[in-house]
C-alpha cells in the first residue's frame, strides 16, 4: 500500500521486449538502496515487483495488461517517473490509499501558473467512467501523486500544484495529450460496490452520497 507521497524522481533507462512482457529498468539513486529483489514499488502510481535490483537502479517487469492500461506506453529512454515505497506499517500515513492500481490513463491539457501566486492548476481530461469517482475537495491519484480536487467540470479536472510538488515530481515532463496514470479513490469504490447489493428500492445511492461528499 502507498500514500501517494512522491520520495523519488527516478530516470527510465530501457524498456526491453523479451517477448510477451516488456523489462522496464530505472534508475533511482535513492530508493533502489532501499528495495530488495521481489519487493513492490509504485511507479508513476503503478505498483510493479522489482525483479533485478542493483545500489542505484532496479528493473520490474510490465505485464500485457500493464502496459495497455497505464501510460508506461510514453516512456522513452531518459523520461522521469515518480517513485513510492510501500508504506511502512510504523510509518506517518500522509497523503490519502493509493493501492497502485491504475483504473486508466487520463489526458493531460496544461499546467498553468495561477496569477500573482507561485501555484499552478494541472488540468487533466479523464474517461468518463471514473468521473463518478471524482468529486470536489476529494482524492484522486495522478501519476501516484495524491492531488486533492480543486474543480470538476464534466470529464475536465483541476488540481492545484504547488511549487515542491512541481518540483518533487514528473509532472514538469508532460505535454498535451500526454496519458497520465489515474487511480480513483478505493473508499468511493467500496461504497459503491456495498450499494449495488443493496436494495433496489433504497433510497441511498451511490449518487446521493456523491452529491453529498459522503
């Protein structure tokens, strides 16, 4: 499990097809210090098993449906990712559950500063069945970083970026059009999914407690 807390900004140095699943290799000064062979770590949000570990880099192998569901399919030599360890179970939970999941890739529009303020909105389009997902103040995991919801219109979502996540993270390395790894909020899920075995006549939905910020 992680929190969507980035601690590390790591290069992809290959991408290698060894026929069937592509070898995705990193280099992570930092926490390939911290990762034993067969260990998990989130990148770019996407929880991957690390199968050759050295002091400064590891290589995780990307499964078919991986590579079709995140936006690893972008990923050129040099292109930066963000970088999550599993949280420690002593650990301070910051940030919000991000299980490392990908539910799909959004689109990246902009990143534009905010007038007279040193802040930034990212603007992103995401596929409309995870729109029910998304709602104002909540938490959606881009790229495994954990943005809180400054707007939703429609399929068009807005996040404020302050300058150390800017700084902490890949985001500066996106253009328009860009896919972006999106994971959705596992509360909203669970609810959802506890609401569809209920009555069909209740008077609570998982649209009502949408509405409602449950």
């Amino acid at each position: 499990m992680f929190t969507g807390i980035i601690e590390e900004v790591g290069h992809a140095t290959d991408i290698v097809d060894t026929g069937g699943t592509r070898r995705l290799s990193v280099s992570a000064t930092k926490s390939a210090k911290q990762l034993k062979r067969g260990g998990s770590i989130a990148v770019s949000g996407v929880c991957l098993t690390a199968v050759e570990v050295t002091p400064e880099s590891f290589r995780a192998d990307l499964a078919e449906e991986t590579w079709n569901r995140t936006s690893f399919s972008r990923i050129k030599p040099g292109a930066l990712v963000n970088l999550e360890l599993p949280i420690r179970a002593d650990g301070r939970f910051d940030g919000h559950i991000v299980q490392g999941h990908v539910d799909g890739t959004g689109t990246f529009i902009s990143l534009d500063r905010i007038r007279q303020s040193d802040d930034y909105w990212l603007r992103i389009e995401i596929p409309p069945e995870l729109a029910r997902y998304v709602i104002f103040k909540g938490s959606l995991s881009i790229e495994g970083i954990s943005l809180t919801i400054a707007r939703v219109d429609g399929t068009q979502v807005t996040t404020a970026i302050i300058p150390h996540t800017l700084e902490m993270t890949n985001l500066k390395s996106f253009k328009r059009g860009d896919p972006m790894n999106l994971e959705a909020d596992l509360i909203a899920k669970y609810v959802e999914r506890m609401l569809q075995g209920s009555s069909a006549n209740s008077s609570i939905t998982f649209e009502r407690l949408v509405s409602q910020g449950f």
